[in-house]
C-alpha cells in the first residue's frame, strides 16, 4: 500500500499568498499611520501657534470701561475648546495673571514660558503627554500708555493641548484600516484557496490517486485529462508512461513463465532423482527396522508372557545377545533403601570379563552415576575412560560400554548394562536401539515386580503387615493337614490387646493403630520362621505353633507376653494397667480337640477366661476348661 498523500499544497500556497498580502497592507497600513501622526503633530503644533498669536493679537484691543484687555474671555472660550487643554497669560515675571483653570492663577510657570521671557522668542515644546506654545507679548505703541515702563517682553502666552485629544481620530481611524486590511487579506486567502483547489489542488490530487494505484500493481489504471494546460501535459505524459510499463510487464511476464516452467522441469526432474536415491535408502532402513521391530516385538511377547522376575530378566539377557550386536549385557537393580546398586542378572561375559553380584554404591562407578543422573551414558573406550566399572570382576576391562537407567514412574528401578570387548563397537542406531529395549525391558521388570507385590499384599494386612484372615485361613488348613498326615501336634495361641479401647479414646486412632504394628512387629520377631502370625480381627491376633505341644505352646505364649508388657510404647504409662500388655489363650491338638474347626475356638474361650481372669496374663485349656498358666 502506499503512503496517503497530505493535500495541502492549495491551503499552503494560499495562505501564503494571504499572508504576505496581508503583511504588505499592515506594513503599508503603519507607515501610512506614521506619516499621517507626524503630519497631524505639525498641524497641531502650527493651530496651536495660531491660537498663540490670537491670543497675543488680543491684547491690542483695550477695553476703557473696564480698564482690562478681553484676554479673560478669549482664554476662557480657549480653554473650552475640545483640543485645547488650557490657556495661561503671564506676567513678564512668569506668574499665571489669567488662566481658563482659575486655580492656577497666581502660580509660577515652568521652565519653558520663562525661557521664552528670556529670550523673548516663541516655542512650541512636545511632550509625551501634550502639546505647549509659549509666546512672547511684546511691548507695542498701543501698550504704552500702561507700560511704558515696563520692560519688553511684558509677558507670555501658554497654550496647552492634549496629544490625545488632538490625535484620537487618527489612532481611531488608523486601527479601523488595519481591520480592515485584515479582513480583506482574509478573503483574498480563501477566494485564492478556493480557486487554487479547483484548478491546480483537485487535478494533482486526482492524478496522485491514479499514480498510487498504479504503485501497487493496478497497471490498467488511466488519469483523466480536464484541459491543455502544463497539469494535462504532465497528466498524457503519466498514461503514455503507464501504457509502456504495462506493455513492458506483460512481456515480463511471459518471459518468467517460460523460465518458471523450464526451471520447474529441472527441478522435477532433479527431485525425482534424489527420491529415487532416497527411496533405496529407505528400503534398506526399513529392511533394518523391520528386523528390529520385529525383535521387538517378539522381545515384548516373551517379556509380558511371564510375571516371575528371574525369568524375565535371564530370558531377556538371552535374547538381546542372540538377537543383536551386543556380545554382554548385565542387569543391575537400584535399592531404595540401601542406597545401592547390584547385579541381578547378567549374560554372554567369559573368562575374566566375568560379572561381580556384589553391592555398588552410587559414588563408585559409573553405573552409580546413571542412577543419579537418571542419564544414558556411553563409553567407547573404556580404558580410556576414568571411571571405573564397579560392577565387573575386572574394574579395568577393554571394549565400549553403554549404560542405559531402566526409569518406571519417574522412579529408577535399575541399570541396563551393555558392552563388547571392541572399541566403540554401538552406533548411534544401536543405541537408540538399545534405549527401547531398555524401556520395555522396565516395564516388564516393573510388571513383575508389582505383579510378586500384589500378591504379596494379598496375604498381607494392610496395617500390620502380617497374614491376614484369609491367609491364616489357608495356613491353618495346611498345617492341620500336615500334623493329621504326621501325627504331630498342632497348637494356636489367641492373643488379645488388653484396653485397646481406651488407648484409641485417650490417643487417637493414628496412635493406636502405631501400638498394633509394633506389637506385630514384636510377635514376628519372637517366633520361629516355621510359626505363622495373623491379624485376627481389630486388636486380636492369632499364632500358628507347627509341632508344637501344650507345654511348649504355653512357654511361647508366656515369652509373648513378657515380651509386649516390656515394650516401651508411646504413653502406655496411661493404660489402665499401667502399660499396654496383651492377654493370651492356648490350645492344642490332640490334646484338646481334634476337630479343625474347633481348635480356634478352645483358643478364643481360654482368651476370654484370660481376660476376665483380669487381663496381662496366659490361659490355657485344661480338661476342656481354660485355666491359668
């Protein structure tokens, strides 16, 4: 787009004329005023000596019956007058004896009127303010009679006039003629606005329309010729240009569509060239990832196939050293808790290029670093690399090394380790490979071990961690069977938290479920490996005593209650019994019952006789009754 033209050449040239007329006629108009205020000041100052010799004439004429001349009445029709501010007659000693201002008769006159005794001359002074004559009476034949003795000059007129008032209608009339230069300036501006805007402003700018068109691509636009003058002359010589330019890119044109098509056949043809070339590199690409995908894909397959985590990792071991160019790989697990890292599964390592289970920790190596740094790290050489391979048997081995962190769930779950005794022996494909094995070798991993910890969970309390009633169920059914098939003794210990109530009202839920997992931690910790403990039911537990007869069911349940009552628990002081202490119920069999379902409950009765026996202490079932330990 082009730029938008500001029409203001007509309202510049306009006002440029309007101003410098303008200038002229005030200039014209204040030298005018001059001249006429010097002109005018002349004539004021000769009406003013006039009315000097009037008054000096006057005193010629003498009146006899009055014995005084008619200056009195003269100065007083004088001072009256409209331009004449006062009229003074002077002794010849400068003091006012007549005046049309009363109260200046009698004052002394100024500087000027007694020059002019002095000197016995007229003067006329000019002030800022007025206008003064002064002029001398002399002594003639007619004022002998009363002067004769008097000296010459016998006194002095002085008439005062008002600049002002004598130049007024001047300073009126001259500033009337300025407005009136203003305004006719003013008009003259327009009119030759307008008429400049028709003629000259409204051509241009008609023809600029037409040019800024033509700026942005409209060729075929044509200006209007309105007359033969210099703006039509200039406005044929625009079309006749427009026209050629128009001729000259219609040409251009079809020149560069021929070059665009010649160059878009070359190019055609050099694409297809290179598509070809690109092509057979793709196939054999593709004939690679094909290869890899379908690894994958099989690698996948076998891995989802099984839950158990040793066979996972050795078949997967297996397969990437069959399958691929990876002579060693080596599985490594990350345990939280220890802070350390451990060889679990590895493959293809021989001689002394052998493989060490022992734990890693995190500083050592450079395993340990790609569990910090949750990173991919590659070796090619690795003797020439600092850091050692804590890992291996051989801390200093020759080959590459390729370290990739198996991650699951923004957590890492271990390193996959792998290597060849060759010098950068991965390429970068191999290693892109190799992170996608890794990946899926984590999620399956991460499967299986859920899959162990699921189950585990199953059989598990949730609070306690100990055998739930499910598992006791299946436990217990087992080891019933076991003792029928062998003959030997089977016996169950009942054993309950005595005011676990009150612990829970006095402290809290949070804390009394804290009393129930350390008093399971307590009892797993004081029973052989063969017995079995399982949360029974809210504080209630049961023991599963394999081979175990009566004498020796009631020593664990005595070793089980010692063991409670000196556990330092948290504000157990506050119990009712001083601290939190269990209560316990034996039975066995044969002695007691041989019937299954009946073994557990001979165990709950001799509990609940322990409890109403007054809590912190073992009962047992004695001739199907319980009884005291």
């Amino acid at each position: 787009m082009g730029t938008p033209v500001k029409r203001r050449v007509g309202r510049r040239i306009g006002v440029t004329v309007g101003v410098v007329g303008m200038a002229f006629g005030l200039a014209g108009t204040f030298l005018v005023l001059s001249q006429t205020y010097r002109t005018q000041e002349a004539i004021s100052v000769r009406h003013l000596e006039t009315l000097a010799q009037a008054v000096e004439a006057s005193f010629v004429v003498f009146d006899a019956r009055t014995g005084q001349h008619p200056i009195q009445e003269i100065a007083a029709q004088l001072g009256n007058a409209k331009r004449v501010e006062r009229v003074d007659v002077l002794d010849r000693h400068g003091r006012v004896r007549w005046s049309s201002e009363p109260r200046r008769r009698g004052r002394l006159a100024g500087a000027a009127a007694l020059e002019v005794l002095t000197t016995t001359v007229s003067a006329t002074y000019v002030e800022p303010e007025a206008l003064e004559t002064v002029r001398a009476l002399r002594r003639r034949a007619a004022c002998l009679p009363c002067h004769a003795k008097s000296a010459d000059p016998i006194g002095a007129v002085s008439i005062v006039a008002e600049r002002r008032a004598l130049l007024g209608d001047l300073l009126t009339n001259t500033t009337q003629a300025a407005i009136g230069v203003v305004l006719v300036s003013l008009i003259l501006t327009a009119l030759l606005i307008g008429i400049l805007h028709r003629t000259v402003v409204s051509r241009l700018t008609a023809l600029v329309d037409v040019m800024t068109a033509a700026e942005e691509g409209d060729y075929m636009v044509r200006a209007t010729v309105r007359a033969d003058d210099e703006i039509g002359l200039l406005t044929r010589t625009f079309n006749r240009m427009i026209a050629k330019i128009t001729d000259l890119r219609v040409e251009h044109i079809e020149q560069e569509r021929e070059i665009v098509e010649v160059k878009d056949e070359l190019s055609l043809k050099e694409r297809l060239a290179q598509k070809s070339e690109q092509l057979e590199a793709a196939n054999r690409g593709l004939s690679a990832r094909i290869t890899e995908l379908s690894f994958l894909n099989r690698l996948a397959r076998d891995l989802a196939t099984k839950l158990d985590t040793d066979f996972t990792l050795a078949r997967f071991c297996e397969d990437v050293t069959e399958q691929l160019p990876v002579p060693e790989v080596a599985v490594l697990m990350f345990d939280a808790d220890t802070e350390r890292v451990r060889a679990l599964k590895w493959h293809g390592f021989e001689g002394e290029r052998g493989v060490t289970d022992r734990p890693i920790d995190l500083s050592a190596g450079i395993t340990g670093e790609v569990v910090r740094t949750r990173a991919s790290i590659y070796v090619p050489d690795t003797r020439a690399d600092p850091r050692a391979l804590a890992y291996r048997s051989d801390s200093d081995p020759e080959g590459t090394l390729f370290c990739v962190p198996m991650t699951y769930q923004e957590g890492v779950i271990g390193v996959l380790a792998f290597s060849s005794p060759r010098i950068d022996a991965f390429t970068e494909t191999d290693r892109e490979l190799l992170m996608t094995i890794a990946n899926q070798a984590s999620l399956a991993l991460a499967n299986a071990q859920l899959f162990q910890e699921t189950l585990e969970l199953s059989i598990r309390d949730g609070l306690t961690g100990v055998l739930n009633r499910r598992a006791l169920d299946e436990r217990f059914e087992l080891e019933w069977s076991r003792a029928r098939r062998d003959g030997a003794p089977l016996s169950v210990v009942m054993l309950d938290i005595d005011h676990f109530k009150h612990y829970n009202d006095e402290h809290g839920h949070q804390a009394g479920d804290d009393v129930l997992r350390r008093v399971a931690q307590l009892l797993e910790n004081s029973l052989r490996k063969v017995d079995a403990v399982a949360r029974y039911g809210g504080e209630e537990f049961c023991v599963i005593l394999p081979r175990a007869n009566k004498e020796e069911a009631e020593q664990v349940a005595k070793k089980l209650r010692r063991t409670i009552a000196e556990a330092d628990f948290w504000r157990g002081y506050l119990q009712p019994l001083g601290r939190v202490t269990i209560s316990c119920g034996v039975a066995t069999t044969p002695d007691d019952t041989n019937v299954r379902e009946d073994l557990i409950g001979l165990a709950d009765d001799a509990l609940y006789g322990a409890k109403e026996a007054g809590r912190n202490r073992v009962f047992a079932i004695r001739d199907g009754r319980p009884a005291p330990v």
